[in-house]
C-alpha cells in the first residue's frame, strides 16, 4: 500500500513538471527524473519500471487530449470576454470586446460687459452687441459643460458604437423654451441639461461610417469648432442674465451649425480628402408654423494635408432646405454655402472663412431668412483669426462680420446690417486638462438706418477637458 502511495505522489510531481514543460522535451525530462529517483534510492527497481512502463503507454492518450487550435481560441475568446482592461487613450475601460470611453468639460469666467447706455439710436433687431447698464457675471463661455460617453465595439467585421452627449450649464435657466432658455439669476433656481448627442453608428474601414441620431450639423461645423472663442466667452449674447452659452463669434462670422437630427455618411479618408453628406430634420422659419413635406441636405468636404513644415486643413460645406408656405406665407428655398481654410506652420496658425446664403438667415439657421411678407433675405459673412504659441501659452486674435440685406422691395431701417466684432486672447496651458483663458472682445451691431451700438467685454476664468 505505502509503494502504490509513493507511486501516486511521484506520479503527480512528474505530472505538475512535464505540464510547464514544452511537449517535444517532455519525454527525455520524464526519463531522467525517474532514472535519478532509482538512483539515490526513492525508488525500487519494480516501481521504477513500472513507472517506465505506464509512460510507455502514455502518449497516444496525452496526444488525444490535447485541445485543438479551434479549442484554445475558444477558450481564449471566453477568457476575453470576461476580462476588463484600461482604454488605450482617454478615460475608460475595455471590457471584452467592447471599449467605453468618458470625455467632458468644465469651464467658468467672470465677464464683465460695458454697453452702450443711450436710450436712443441704439436699437437694431437682430443686433448681437450689448445695451445698457454695465453688468457682471459668472458664467460659461462659448461652450457649456459637457459629458460624453461612446460605446463602441467590432461586431461580424462592421465597427459600431452608440454615442451619447448631456451638455449642462453653470448658471441658472427659466427652462421656457428648453434647455438653453433665458437666464434666471435668482435663489432656488437650477441650470439646464441640453441632451445635444444621441445617435449610433456603423462601418468599416473600407466602406465608411453612416450615423443616425442627432449630432452637430454639417454645414457651419468646421467655422465653430477652430474658432479661438469655443474655448472662451467672445460676444455675450446678454451678460445680465446669462444663459448656458454665450455667442463667441456665432452671428459675427458664421451662422451656427446646429445639432439635428439627421441620417449622415461619411467615406473613407483619401489621400486626405474625405466627404459627408445626408438628410436632416427640415427646420421651420423662426416665427412661421410651417409643415415642411421634404427633408433638409448637407454635404462637407475636407481635405488634410503635410508639406514640409506646414500643415492644413480645408473645407467646404453647403445646405438646402425647402420650406412650404403657410397660411398667406409663400414657400421658398433656404440654401448657403460656406468655405475654409486653416494653415500651420510651427508655432503660428492661420484662419480664413467665408460663407454665404439666401433665405438662410443670420446667426442661426432660418433665423430672420424672410421679411414680413415671406420675400428672401440674401446673408454672408467672414472671418479671419490668427493665433502663435510658445511653450504653454497661446496669443490669439481674430475679426469677424455678419451681414443680412434687406429683401427685395423691404423697408425696415432697424433690422441688422451687420455684426463685428474683435477678438483678443490669451491662454495658459496649467495642466494637460485645464487652460486658463483671458479675453477681450468689442461687438458691434449696425442697423440699415442710422442706428448702432456697441460694446466692451472682458473675460478671465478657465476651461477644463478629459
């Protein structure tokens, strides 16, 4: 019995070695093992045959048994999906086959504006600079606080994800009107959650990418996002009673983009060109209960490129929208484009942009487009920004205009003929997330009569990005 128990034992020590042990080098390590245990006398020689013997008859098993390459993917596949590990980049984590991500953004400034104070000949309708009693605020900028989270996985060759953005403010909102309504300065008041982002989208490297959801438009899109004021203040838009956003340079350079629902595709980038287009939700004339029967158009064309020591980026983006007429209101046909370019050469960056439009409004999309009577207002605009850094600080500055004619046979001597501004900045780079920012901006508004106005804004705080 004590030689059956000793023969036991041996054997699982030799099975515990011969399994860390690569297959080709396990029968002459099994050998020895035993030879060496006869030797010094830990086994007899009936039991050191006997052990030969049972290894002699051993293989063919062991071969049998060994899993199979379908197996060991299998299984490896069972160990994947069970196992959790840091994303490549951002904040997040992989689980399996499936990343999620996090990124946001936080940022406040105190703004200080000085308006025009005469209660006379500054009236313009439409006009974006400010009027009246110097004011401050705590506030956000441009942009509100955001929070985004993308799921995004590889399912039978197509790459999908589900894309999710609530971006909430600072300062306190009456919520008439959504999310971004007029500011509500008072106790017992609470801000806005603006759910911009919900949409899904699939692809493949080869194919492209096609979205559904509501996102960021495309026409306008590129003129926000390299705009120097995204990552501040710029024009307030109001500072008495701040809402979830200010204005930047929206509505004195470019028409904003937008998020919209939309059915969008992108191809694959080449050789630096790549192309989106798609059907949105047709939007109404602010002021008009239109029912629209066809859907709006987008497209956007980039192109990215390296040249020795400069790096670009242009674009050209255009939009068209049918709107049907209602009530004694005429249909008519809303349409702009817009071109762009940015350069980089070191340190220094530049920027020139310029758009144009009929029946498109001014400062947001079919936002004072007709007259009175549904007769098109024709727009364009442009701006110009250049920006130079060294080490972790930025200088920027940047000019701005927003013209909107008259339609054809109007006569309305306040409505807006144009709205500038200037922009001077300057940024600090404390951390890889946070950038404190200073600003000074002057806006100024200018009716098609006499009427004008103007004025002065200073801001300082900071933004933070994960």
């Amino acid at each position: 019995m004590r030689g059956k128990t000793r023969l036991l034992h041996v054997g699982c020590a030799i099975a515990l070695m011969t399994a860390a042990t690569p297959a080709f080098a396990q029968d002459d390590t099994t050998s020895q093992l035993l030879l060496r245990l006869k030797e010094k006398g830990i086994l007899t020689d009936e039991e050191y045959n006997q052990l030969m013997a049972r290894k002699a008859a051993e293989p063919a098993a062991v071969a049998t048994s060994a899993p199979t390459a379908p197996q060991q993917a299998a299984a490896q596949a069972l160990d994947d999906k069970h196992l959790v590990r840091m994303a490549d980049s951002g904040v997040g984590m992989q689980v399996g086959g499936v990343t999620v991500k996090f990124s946001g953004s936080i940022n406040g400034f105190y703004t200080h504006e000085s308006g025009d104070k005469s209660p006379t000949g500054t009236a313009v309708a439409g006009g974006l600079a400010g009027v009246g009693k110097n004011s401050s605020s705590v506030r956000n900028g441009l942009l509100p606080g955001f929070l985004k989270v993308d799921v995004t996985t590889n399912q039978g060759g197509w790459d999908v994800g589900a894309h999710f953005g609530l971006y909430p403010g600072i300062n306190s909102v009456t919520n008439v009107g959504g999310a971004n309504s007029a500011g509500n300065p008072q106790a017992l008041a609470t801000s806005g959650i603006d759910f911009r982002q919900t949409y899904l989208t699939f692809g493949r490297p080869n194919i492209g990418e096609f979205k559904i959801g509501r996102d960021i438009g495309l026409f306008g899109s590129d003129a926000i996002l390299n705009d120097i004021t995204l990552l501040s203040v710029g024009s307030t838009g109001g500072n008495v009673a701040p809402s979830n956003t200010s204005l930047g340079r929206i509505g004195i350079g470019y028409i904003y983009t937008d998020f919209q629902p939309q059915i969008t595709y992108t191809t694959p980038k080449i050789g630096g060109f790549q192309a989106s287009f798609g059907a949105f939700q047709p939007l109404v004339t602010i002021g008009n209960a239109e029912v629209n029967g066809t859907p709006g158009f987008q497209g956007k064309v980039t192109f990215d490129f390296t040249a020795d020591k400069i790096s670009g980026h242009l674009w050209a983006s255009g939009i068209t929208q049918k709107h049907d007429g209602v009530g004694g209101f005429p249909s008519y046909t809303g349409s702009g484009f817009d071109v762009g370019a940015k350069l980089t050469y070191g340190p220094v960056s530049a920027l020139g942009y310029y758009y144009d439009g009929s029946g498109l409004g001014t400062t947001g999309l079919f936002i004072l487009s007709t007259d009175a009577l549904g007769r098109k207002r024709d727009s364009n605009g442009f701006y110009g920004q250049v920006t130079a850094t060294f080490g972790k600080v930025t200088l920027g500055g940047s000019y701005g205009e927003s013209h909107l004619d008259l339609a054809s046979g109007e006569v309305n001597p306040t409505l807006v003929d144009k709205n500038s501004s200037w922009v001077g900045q300057a940024r600090y780079g404390l951390t890889s997330w946070i950038t404190l920012v200073g600003e000074y901006v002057r806006t100024k508004a200018e009716a098609h009569g006499p009427n004008e106005a103007s004025s002065d804004t200073v801001a300082a705080g900071a933004i933070l990005f994960f």
